[in-house]
C-alpha cells in the first residue's frame, strides 16, 4: 500500500556494529556513569545536544543506543528509544503526550495492560479514553474532541487479531492534528506503521523481536524531536519515570533482533498450515490469510508479503471448560505450554478471556466478541508442522469438539 522503498529485513541485514577490540558484536557498556573531558560536554549532554556522549544509563547507554538505532531502522523512524518492559515504552509515550484534561481515542481491542492503563489508571490524572471499534473509520473519528491528543492502536490487535488500518487512521489524525501511536509488537516486518502515516510505534521486545522469552523489554520508535523529548532531564516521561532497560539485555536482544526475518517466516508459515488444516476440518479458526477474516484483503495490502501473515491465531471452542480441556492436553502432547506471551520458539497458548484480557469488564468482553472459549496460540517454530497438526486434531476428537460442534465430522 505504502509507495516508500523500505524493506525493514534489509535494514536488519546492513546493521554493521563493531565492538571496542573489533568484536563483531557491539561491546556491552557495563557503566551507569560516564565521565567527560570537558565540564562544558557535559552540560550540552543534560541539554540535548552532544550527540555521541553518554550521560547516566537511565538517559541512554551506548548498548541500549545500538539496539535503538536498529529498531529505528527496522521501522524507518528517525530515532528510538529501548525501555525495561512494552509497557515501559507505552506508559511514557501516553504521559508524554496526553495532559491533565485531554483525551484520548483508543481501540477497544488491545493488550489488557494497556487497556488497564487508560481505562483505570490516567483518569487518576483527569486524562479520559473513548475506547471504539478501530475497524470502524467513521466511529473512530466521530470519537474525536477538541481536548483529543492522540488515537492508539495495535496494528494487529491482541487478542482479537483485528487489523488497523494505519493509512486510514492516519489521515483522520492529520485531519485533527492528533499523534497517532502504533503498537506493533504482534506484526514485526510484516508491517512498517511509520510508512503508513503512524507517528510513534510500540513494541514489546518481550515477544517476537527478542523470541527466547528470557527478558522482557520494549521500544518507543518516532521523530527525533519526540524521542528527545521523552529523555528530556527535565520533563521527559522515559527519563523521569525511568523504565530503562539493562545493557546486558539489550546486547542479547540485538542479537536476536538478526534472526528476526527468517523466525517471522517461519511462524508465518506454520500459522498458515494450521489455520489452513483447521479451517478446512471445520474449526472456528481466525488468522489474516484466511479469506474468512474481515480484513484479509486490507491486511494483503498493508503487508511486506516476504513475512507472511504472523504467527498469531486464534481458535474458539466455545465453552472455557472445553478450551482448558484442550490446552492441557496439547501441553501433556508438547504441542506447547499453556502460558501467556507470544513470540516463542515454542508455541504458546492461553485462554485470554480469563487471562490476558481479564482487565476487560465481561460485559465488553462479550460486546467485542471475545468468548470464554477463545484461546489465543501464537505458533512456534516447529519443524514437522504436520505433526502438531496431527496431535491438534486427534486432540480436538479427544475432547469431544466435533461431535458437539460439528456432527457431520
Ligand atoms: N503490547 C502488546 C500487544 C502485548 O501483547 C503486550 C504484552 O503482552 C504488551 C504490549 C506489554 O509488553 P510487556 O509485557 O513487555 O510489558
């Protein structure tokens, strides 16, 4: 869709990063202080403008800036910034641009955290959500007050799978003068917000972008102007608030960060093997590929195709009973673990009505179609796919899902 020539696997590919001694990896600052020759550099770093030193860790630490500069590369921003936790990115970026008194636009369907966040939490600072159906253009700018300051979005949303459409979004946040914040975290590569008009983009590195599920950590990718701004001494929310991450992890995550491409083809390819297997044996399967998900078409146009359609599906079976029988038995199989998160290399599964999502009221829950019996699996990196699929289906007939749902199976 977006006319811009970036391809975000070819930015991870030309990172090139030597280390102190030559190493071919980028040296780890073990510092929280750094010293200047010069009192003066140091007074011009607390203000902003030398760039190249470093001041306190919680501001930058040249490992936590390697790692910055990669994500902002990847998602052709200008700048970034790294944080300890994905909501250690997105807490600041919400403070940083909503007031006491403003509003915000936010979609309904979104991380729980995050929705826990707005709906519970900034009011404590008169700061108000309207929380709307993204899909919906017309409601999202129907939602818009003179005091709105930004819309959020995930791009593709958890757990739902709803896709926005960021163009679209866009226009209607240029239209107001609003920001419009992206996160990105379930859709690495598979879609740059920032060509589309997105002006802040969010990931949790806890996920797919770090892929081992031993760290949590997150990034805050925007114009130049913003990232400093959010690590401004004096009233910068990422500084004052201080949700950094640790040199040693963000070492690792950039690590991981350049197998990134070839893991999302990977999760790619076998999401689509089982939502293609499942759907065909009658399974309540959502995942974007398929024709029978409302934004298949949007989100084919959006997409880098090189990375498929994720590794996020959802399954509904119903009942919570039957989608707890099934995930313990998958588990007993090693199919996956029942836990929540995504992004592994094994798969990962959960009931996210009770979970994940339980910071949204039931009544909610129930409004944006999000049923007791929905598991939200995000699919690992298996190498016979046809083997977890076997075992998916055998174990569906265990549980008694054909027989009750679909008595011609
Ligand atoms: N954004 C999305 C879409 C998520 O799924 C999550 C966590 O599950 C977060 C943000 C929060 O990230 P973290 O757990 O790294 O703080």
């Amino acid at each position: 869709m977006s006319k811009i020539k970036h391809n975000p696997a070819k930015e991870i590919q030309n990172l090139q990063f030597f280390g102190e001694f030559g190493g071919v990896n980028p040296s780890i600052s073990d510092s929280a202080t750094y010293t200047f020759l010069k009192a003066k550099t140091m007074l011009d770093t607390f203000e902003g403008n030398a760039d190249g030193c470093y001041l306190y860790s919680r501001h930058t630490s040249p490992s936590n800036h390697y790692l910055s500069m990669a994500l902002a590369k990847m998602e052709n921003t200008e700048s970034a910034n790294v944080a300890g936790s994905g909501m250690g990115a997105i807490t600041p970026v919400i403070l940083q641009l909503a007031h006491a008194g403003d509003h915000i636009v936010s979609s309904r369907t979104i991380y729980g955290g995050t929705y826990a966040f707005l709906k519970n939490w900034v009011p404590k600072f008169n700061i108000e959500t309207s929380f709307v159906d993204i899909t919906d253009l017309e409601k999202v700018e129907a939602a818009i007050q003179p005091n709105t300051t930004m819309i959020y979005a995930e791009t593709l949303s958890n757990p739902l799978l709803e896709l926005a459409d960021v163009e679209g979004l866009s226009k209607i946040a240029k239209k107001h003068g609003v920001k419009l914040v992206i996160d990105n975290t379930f859709t690495p590569l598979i879609f740059t917000p920032a060509n589309l008009g997105a002006d802040i983009v969010i990931h949790s590195l806890t996920k797919f972008i770090n892929g081992t599920n031993d760290t949590v950590g997150g990034v805050i990718c925007g114009s130049h102007e913003f990232i400093t701004d959010l690590k401004s001494v004096n009233d910068g929310s990422s500084m004052l608030l201080g949700p950094v991450m640790d040199s040693l992890r963000s070492a690792q995550v950039l690590k991981n960060l350049r197998t990134l491409p070839i893991r999302m083809i990977q999760h790619s390819k076998n999401a689509q093997y089982l939502a293609e297997h499942l759907s065909k044996d009658g399974v309540k399967i959502k995942y974007p590929s398929l024709k029978s998900h409302p934004q298949h078409e949007l989100y084919t146009k959006m997409m880098h195709p090189e990375f498929g359609y994720g590794g996020m599906i959802t399954l509904d079976l119903k009942t919570g009973k039957m989608a707890t029988e099934f995930m313990e038995r998958l588990q007993d199989k090693n199919v996956g673990y029942l836990a929540v998160s995504l992004g592994f290399y094994k798969t990962l599964f959960n009931a996210p009505g009770k979970g994940t999502s339980s910071e949204v009221p039931e009544a909610e829950q129930a409004a944006m179609g999000l049923s007791d019996g929905l598991i939200r699996m995000s699919i690992g990196l298996d190498f016979d796919i046809t083997d977890t699929y076997r075992k998916m289906k055998e174990t569906l007939n265990e549980i008694g899902y054909f027989e009750t749902y679909l008595q011609h199976n």
